[in-house]
C-alpha cells in the first residue's frame, strides 16, 4: 500500500478507547488489544485515549517523512 493511501486511512481513522485494564485495552468496536506484558499501573480510559491519539500523531509524521524523502 502506497503511503500516501495508509495517511488518508490512518488520518480518516477514529479509536476509540472503552475499557483499559492492566492487561488489554478494548475499543469502541468490540476490538480488544492485549498489551505485551501487564502495565504496573491501571490507567483511565482518559489517559489510555490521549496515549492512543498521540501515538496516531507520531506515526502519520514517520510516513509523512517517508514520503517526503
């Protein structure tokens, strides 16, 4: 897939975070994501969501460098 393409989708792309435990996160859509080892501490669904949107952030500015190179 072009990266131009994955932009559009990843940028069009909503997560919505619903449940966060220690051991996986669970969005809007039913989708659960275990984590690769227990979190020491339990986090909100808050704070989980702000994690989420910035790592979203980041990886749109690596393929906009990619593509830009």
């Amino acid at each position: 897939m072009k990266t131009r393409t994955l932009m559009k989708k990843l940028r069009d792309k909503q997560f919505k975070v619903v449940r966060v435990s220690k051991t996986e996160f669970e969005l809007d859509t039913g989708d659960v994501f275990p984590f690769p080892s227990d979190m020491e501490e339990e986090l909100t669904v808050e704070e989980f969501q702000t994690i989420l949107d910035n790592s979203k952030e980041l990886v749109l500015q690596m393929l906009g460098g990619i593509e830009n190179d």
